[in-house]
C-alpha cells in the first residue's frame, strides 16, 4: 500500500495493472522529487542519457549541439554532456530560454532559433564544427547545423518536433534520412526510442537522482493544474510555451 510507480495507463485516478506485463517502475522519493520521476529522472531524463551516451558517444573536448536545449530532455543532454567534459552548445526559443541554459544550466552558449541571424550565430558558436549534435526539432534548425558536422559527427534522432503537426508530407523526411540524403551517406546517425534500454532505466534514475542532489543537474517545470486543461497543456510543448518539463497534476498526493 502507498508504493508510488510510475505506469502507461493513462490519466486517470485508478488503474488495473500487471507489472510481468508491463514493468511499473517504483518510484524512490529519496532518489529526487516525485515530479521528477515523469520528468529528468524518468522517461525524459533517460532519453538524454541513453540518447547521448549510447548514440552520440561523446568524447571529453568535443562540441555537442543540442535543440529544444532547455526542455527535459535537451537540458538534461546538455548537462550530462557538459559533466562529460564538453563543449555545449544549446539551441533554444528565445532570449528567456537561452539565458536559462546558459546561467543556470551552464552550457558554453546557447543560440536562439528564432534569430533572423541564427544559422551564422549557430556557426560562430560552434567555430570547430559539431561532433555531436543531439536532434530535438528538425526543420530549420537541422538546416543550420548540417553544414557545420564533420564526416565522423554522430547524430541520435531523438524526435523532431517541427513536423509533427505538419499536413506537408515534404516535410515528414526524419532527419537521419535526410541527413544520408543530403549531406554525407556515411554519416552515424539513427533514430532511437528509449525504450530500446529499457533494462537499464535504473541506472540512469540513480544517476540524474544523484545529480540533481548534488546540485549539478538543473531542470524547470511547468506544471498546468487539472485533467480539463490537458489538451491546451500539450498544445504548449509545440508553440515553446512550456518551461522545462510540461507536467498536468490531477491530483496531491495526500489528497489523491
Ligand atoms: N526518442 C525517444 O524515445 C523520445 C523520448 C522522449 C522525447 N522524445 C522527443 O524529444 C524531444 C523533446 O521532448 P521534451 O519532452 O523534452 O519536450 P520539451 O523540449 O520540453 O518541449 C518541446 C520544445 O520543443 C520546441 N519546439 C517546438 N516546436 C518547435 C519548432 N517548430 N522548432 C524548433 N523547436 C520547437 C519548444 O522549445 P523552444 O521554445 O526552445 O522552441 C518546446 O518547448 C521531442 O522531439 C520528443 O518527441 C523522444
């Protein structure tokens, strides 16, 4: 009784569940802050982790790119990057957002999409090129960063945002496919599902719990009150209206 998990079932107050079936992570309130388990120490988090560390293979000294740079998934690359010896770059929405990434979470610059003069600020910024570049957005972001990667540059693909309401098959290519199809065939770069770590996720929970403890993982929230205002709450991820992770709360736990 009282256990706290994490599960898929939906939102609601009450749900039939069978962890041989589907795993319910429990969720450790020592760890972190309960929030966070949907959030950096959860899916998101382990998305960054796995995402960068499996996929973008970073080495200490290299250049990480990294969009949609102060959302839960983009600001935990950054950082972990960053603790791994790097040099980050961030790509954000706006001054409030690049300010943030650069001040609290402390990537080396962060460079706002939005910026007329954005692809010549991005290559300013990144005067070695990009070895990794961790993808969040596609679309004209991807366009700016393409001409800055080297033949050895790794990209995971962990979504691309700015197509995701698109009624323009033209613009549905995923990045890595476009990438192979319009800059280097050999390039290392995949699309990955986190899942694909699935019997690891302890590990990387312990870690960012350890991290965000220590003071060396920042993250925001946004958390929008209520079940009714779902729908305008996932509206907000694609017009950049959230800061952070976007969490809709249904209920307390002491009032569940
Ligand atoms: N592969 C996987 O297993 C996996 C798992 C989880 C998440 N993901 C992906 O990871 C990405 C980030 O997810 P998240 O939960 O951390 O979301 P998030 O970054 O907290 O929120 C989405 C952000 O995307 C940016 N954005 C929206 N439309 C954009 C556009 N047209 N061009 C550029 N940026 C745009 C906005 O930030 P700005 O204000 O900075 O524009 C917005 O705040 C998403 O693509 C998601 O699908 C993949």
């Amino acid at each position: 009784m009282g256990t706290l998990v994490t599960h898929h079932s939906g939102w609601q107050g009450y749900a039939l569940a069978n962890p041989e079936k589907a795993p319910l992570p429990i969720v450790d309130p020592d760890n972190a802050p309960i929030s966070t388990a949907v959030g950096v120490t959860g899916m998101p988090g382990q998305t960054a982790y796995f995402g960068l560390f499996r996929v973008g293979k970073p080495q200490p000294g290299e250049t990480v790119v990294v969009s949609a740079a102060s959302g839960a998934v983009g600001a935990t690359v950054g950082q972990l990057a960053k603790a791994h010896g790097c040099r980050v770059i961030g790509v954000a929405g706006g001054r409030e957002k690049c300010a943030w990434c650069v001040d609290e979470a402390g990537f080396d610059a962060c460079v706002d999409y939005r910026d007329p003069t954005f692809p010549a600020q991005l290559a300013a910024a990144c005067p070695d090129g990009v070895d990794v570049y961790f993808e969040n957005v596609g679309g004209a972001v991807l366009e700016a960063v393409a001409p800055l990667l080297k033949p050895t540059s790794r990209i995971p693909v962990c979504g691309y945002i700015s197509a995701y309401n698109s009624p323009s098959d033209a613009v549905l290519e995923a990045p890595d496919a476009w990438l192979k199809r319009t800059v280097n065939a050999e390039l290392e770069t995949r699309f990955f599902l986190v899942h694909e770590w699935a019997g690891e996720f302890g590990e990387a929970t312990k870690a960012l719990g350890a991290m965000i403890r220590e003071g060396t993982l920042k993250y925001r929230e946004t958390v929008v009150e209520g079940l009714e205002k779902a729908p305008e709450a996932f509206l907000m991820l694609f017009t950049g209206a959230n800061a952070g992770k976007l969490l809709v709360k249904v209920s307390d736990r002491e009032n569940p």
